[in-house]
C-alpha cells in the first residue's frame, strides 16, 4: 500500500525514530559531499496554495541531491479542476506529490485519489515536516536528554502546536500550550491526544506559570497564513504572549528558543531573543532539508544504508 506522510501518526513509532535517524545520516553525508543520489530518475510535484521559503526551497534542494528532479506549480487546488482529478492526472507523470493548502481536507483527498506518496508541506490543519526537523535539531543539541524535556510552545495553538503534540505519541517530552483562552487548537485532536498521553500535554493561560522552567521555549506567528485578515484583533489578544527576554529568564537559564519561521520580529518574538545565543531557529531551518530527504527516500522505498 503506497504510504503518504499526511500527519506525524502515518507511521509507527519505529518509522519515525528510523527516519529520524536515517535525516541525520543523509546530513553527514552532505556535510562530507559524500554522493547519495538514491532517488535518480525519481520527480516530485510540489504544489503550492500559500507562500514559502524554507518548505519549497529545501524540498526542490533535496530532490537535487538525492539526484531527482522537481516540477513547481503555484495553484489553488480545485479551482480549475476537481482535487481528484489533479491527482489522477500528477500519478501518471511523477513518483511523489508535495502539496501545502489551504484545507486540510484537500490534501486528504489528493493521497486518497493518488497512487503515489503524498507529502504534507503545511495545511491549516497540521506542519510534520517543520516538526520533524525540529525533533532533529533537538536531538542534536540535547541528545538523549530530548526524551525528557519539557517544551512549551507559546501562542496559538496552531497547525504546528498540532503536530508537536502528534509527536507526543512517539516521544516522551512534556508540552505546554501557553495561550490566550479560545486558542486553545483542534478540540477533538487535542482531546486525543490527552487522552493518551495525559499529564504529558498541558495548557496554560498564565504565561508565566507556563513557561516556568522549561527547556524549550517555541513560538510562531500569532495569524497564520489564511487568518490574516484577523491580524489587528489578534494583534491584541497575544501581545501578552511575546516571548521576549524578560520571559526567557523564567525558562531554564540555558532554554532553547525555537520558532518555525518566518518570524515577525517585534510581534510573537523580540529580535533580541531571536538572535540570541539561546536560539536554534536557523538550526531548524537547515535541518528541514536533511529530514525531508529521509521522508522522501523512506516513502519511494528506498533502504540504502543499513540503519534500523
Ligand atoms: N517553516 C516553514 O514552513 O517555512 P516556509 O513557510 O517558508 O516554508
Ligand atoms: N502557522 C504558520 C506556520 C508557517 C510555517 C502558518 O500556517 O502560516
């Protein structure tokens, strides 16, 4: 059966630590220009509903290494034709589809009509992408210590609280949402997931209290991509919620800031924070490309090294 990596539970607990491990190796090959063209031949579609940097840059960059090739189209899916028939259409030119929309549901129905992988690249629903290198940067800076660290993402409780709290099934850490009340993200996804990891997922009103000790302080912006148009009453709701230095100091004194980018400087963080020695925000940033390969490797079916 052809795998997609939709969201962060498409794959077993094994799964996500090998390819974790399998990102980190395909970065050691890169940093001694050791060759690793596995996927030759191999061409992905991306298609791209909303803007991007980081995802659409290092998805085609790591097509390239790997030795494949990358078709873009900037579109709106289901405008021009229905969602299935886009689908019908890319399995018979292409070995993958990476798509980042608008709806969640669309990207649902583009792995449902392929009979190709289907990578989310960022719906309004979920980000595991941006989480999975963000795991990896963690797991380089903290080691094995990762698996007991207490993160605690401050903001909105968004498409990337979601998928760190979906990683919560594969991981042992600890996560606070420290947020205004009504931002509390998906009720029956984080229902869920409480209910399977319990105490191990948190919410926080108080700022404060939240971010007390812990070893990750995460933020994004406060209206994601599509929400724009709410931006001014947003605006006030989260500015209590900026993570500037006076909050870092409530964190562990070494905390990690983390942010998926891009940021809005002034708003969600202070400049000085996000340019201090504590934060590993371009670490996350170069590490989108390592994973990614592994994901798109792991999905073509590709097993070229012997990692387990
Ligand atoms: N973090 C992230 O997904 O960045 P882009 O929106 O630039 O792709
Ligand atoms: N929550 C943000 C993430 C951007 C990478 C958005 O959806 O716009």
């Amino acid at each position: 059966m052809v795998k997609d990596f939709i969201s962060l539970l498409d794959f077993s607990s094994p799964e996500i630590h090998r390819m974790l491990r399998l990102a980190h190796e395909l970065k050691t090959l890169q940093k001694k220009s050791l060759p690793h063209r596995w996927l030759r031949g191999k061409t992905q579609a991306l298609i791209f509903e909303k803007p991007s940097l980081r995802t659409k840059m290092t998805f085609q960059i790591g097509m390239f290494h790997l030795g494949g090739e990358t078709l873009v189209m900037d579109m709106k899916l289901g405008e021009r034709e229905a969602v299935p028939d886009v689908a019908k259409n890319l399995e018979r030119w292409v070995d993958l589809i990476v798509a980042r929309v608008y709806d969640h549901r669309d990207l649902i129905c583009l792995a449902q009509n392929a009979r190709i992988p289907v990578i989310n690249a960022l719906s309004n629903l979920l980000h595991p992408c941006q989480i999975m290198a963000d795991i990896m940067t963690l797991q380089e800076k903290m080691g094995e210590n990762f698996d007991n660290c207490t993160i605690a993402f401050v903001g909105d409780g968004n498409n990337v609280f979601h998928s760190w709290a979906e990683a919560l099934y594969h991981f042992n850490f600890s996560l606070r949402l420290v947020c205004p009340e009504g931002y509390t993200g998906d009720v029956n996804l984080v229902q869920s997931i409480k209910q399977k990891v319990g105490e191990r997922l948190l919410i926080f009103h108080d700022i404060k209290e939240g971010v007390k000790n812990v070893d990750v302080v995460y933020t994004d912006v406060w209206a994601s991509m599509g929400q724009e148009h709410e931006m001014e009453k947003r605006e006030k709701i989260f500015a209590p919620y900026q993570v500037n230095k006076e909050l870092m100091s409530l964190a562990k004194p070494n905390a990690f800031f983390m942010h998926c980018l891009p940021a809005h400087r002034g708003m969600e963080v202070t400049s000085e924070v996000i340019d201090s020695s504590q934060s590993v925000v371009y670490d996350q940033a170069e590490n989108r490309l390592h994973i990614q390969k592994a994901i798109m490797v792991t999905l073509l079916g590709y097993n070229p090294i012997n990692i387990n």
